[in-house]
C-alpha cells in the first residue's frame, strides 16, 4: 500500500496511515492499495462493506457507480491487448472529501501515466484525480481499438491471398472478445453518464460538466466496436465464400483432368480388347503410333483447356 499526499500535482510519500483519516489542510490523500489492504482500509474510513465485498470477491465485476454516505464506490474496467489477448481488469475507486483510494488487483498502467498528469495540471482535489484517472481509461480503449482494426485488416488480407482453416478459429475467438467487450462497455457508458449528469455532492458542479467529453469517448468506442462486430461477420462471410472459391478451383481442375483422360483411357480400352482380327495389334509400329495419337491427344486438350482459362 503506497500513501501519498497530493498538492498541486506534487507527492509526499505519507508513512502514517492514521493522519489520512483527517483531512490535510491543502489537498488530499491518495491511497493505491492492493485488496488485502481493505482489512485496514474499511474501519478508518467506514467504507461500506458491499463495495469491500465487491472488492474481494474473485467473479467479474460490472462497472459500476454507488453512493454512500461518506464516500462512493466506482468500479471501471481498464484494457489491455497483450500477445494477441484482450484482459479487462477492474479499477475499484472509493472517493471521500479529502481522499481517494484506488484498490486493485493487478497493475493497472493507468494508475501509473496519471501521474505526470497530475503534476503538469496541480491537482489538489479528490475528484479532479478522479477526471483524470477515468479519462486515461477510456482513452486506452481507442489504443486497443486501433489495434483490433489493424489485425481486422490483416486478417481480411491473408484470407483474400492465401485461405487457411486456421483462419476459422481466429475470426470465431476475435469475433467473441469483440461482443464481450462490447457488453461490457455499455455498464462503464452508464457510470460516465452519472458522473456526468447526476446530482453528486462529492464531485464539484464545474468538473462534473467535464465528464460529458469522457462520455462522448465512450459512446464513439462503442459505435466503433459495433462496427468491429459487423467487420467481422463480413469477414466470415469472406472467408466462407474464399473456402468455397478454392473448393470450386479445385473440383475445375480435377474435372479437367478427367476429361483429358476419358478419351485415352477409351483408346487403352479398345486396344485392350483380346480380339485376334484387329490388324493394329500385328503392326511393327503400332505401339508407338498409339502412344503418339494419344499424347498429341492429351496436349491438345491441356493447351485448349488452358487458352480457355479452365485450368
């Protein structure tokens, strides 16, 4: 658990837990906490024990906004895309008077650049950190949707020049991080939408009116994932349609082949038959002559086959 204190975007490190339960005379207190911390955390500041509840319980949480009476309760899923993976991973936020507690998990990157942020804006307030933080957070999303367009793009490509079964596989399992990420972004659409528009009496009036730049983001990252969704049945389709392209490519070339060889094995055929009066059969160069008629035979219907673009 790290402690800081906050004035004008810059940081004191705090060693004393108690003195951040007293509001400092300039700034606030910013608390990054891992989940075990709570234990200390929740009686100092009354958290309320169903958000430490949703703080420690291991099911996935929805983004989500609650208001109590001495603090609220936010819960916003950062992005990350790493080795071909999308994770979301839960950021819990309790936002009092004079502090702000983030509780996580894992590392979340965003708890990180925020910092550099604070300092060139000198935040001394709880709920611009709060701006701030949750504006990194959407703002990721575009990073990541960048991303799933650009391998939309390769995807599409490589099935267009060289089809695979593979390719199957990774438009079915993109296609379901899409629609998952897409559910999840309509809860943390919402929460932005309270921070923007409901009364909240920790959260001053001139900032709240900030959170509807936030919320714009938010719905244009979720026109942008619909629009992946529909890329990507388009894609199957494309896919579908390459399969049955190569499917029809090849039955062609096998049907010309066995046309070409109908007419030889009709020759082999006849001169197969045991029959004594068939004067062919007691020629010198009888033989070679058939070998040659049916080559001939066979190279012309190739190169008529390949002028006609048949195979």
């Amino acid at each position: 658990m790290k402690i800081r204190h906050v004035q004008a975007g810059m940081f004191t490190p705090i060693e004393d837990l108690e003195l951040t339960t007293t509001a400092p005379e300039d700034g606030f207190y910013w608390i990054d906490a891992d989940v075990e911390d709570l234990a200390l955390l929740q009686p100092l500041f009354l958290l309320h024990d169903l958000a430490v509840e949703d703080c420690l319980t291991e099911e996935e949480q929805r983004p989500k906004i609650e208001t109590y009476d001495n603090h609220y309760f936010i819960v916003v899923n950062s992005i990350r895309y790493d080795d071909e993976e999308i994770f979301l991973r839960a950021l819990n936020i309790f936002l009092g008077r004079h502090y702000i507690i983030t509780v996580t998990k894992q590392k979340i990157n965003e708890l990180r650049t925020v910092k550099p942020i604070l300092w060139e804006q000198e935040v001394s307030e709880p709920d611009r950190f709060l701006y701030y933080l949750i504006d990194l957070v959407v703002d990721s999303y575009f990073v990541v949707g960048d991303r799933i367009e650009n391998k939309i793009e390769k995807l599409e490509e490589d099935i267009l020049m060289h089809t695979k079964r593979s390719h199957l596989s990774e438009i079915i399992g993109l296609r379901s991080e899409i629609l998952w990420l897409k559910k999840m972004l309509g809860p943390q659409k919402e929460v932005i939408n309270i921070l923007n528009k409901k009364d909240l009496r920790l959260i001053d009036d001139q900032l709240q009116k900030y959170f509807s730049d936030i919320y714009e983001n938010a719905v244009k990252i979720s026109e942008n994932f619909e629009t992946f969704r529909e890329l990507m049945g388009n894609l199957r389709e494309a896919y579908q349609s390459a399969i049955a392209n190569r499917a029809n490519e090849i039955m062609r070339v096998f049907t010309a082949i066995t046309t070409i060889f109908i007419p030889l094995t009709l020759i082999t055929g006849i001169y197969g038959m045991n029959f004594d009066n068939m004067p062919e059969l007691h020629s010198e160069y009888g033989y070679f002559i058939v070998l040659g008629i049916m080559l001939v035979l066979g190279a012309g219907m190739y190169y008529l086959f390949r002028k006609r673009d048949w195979i």
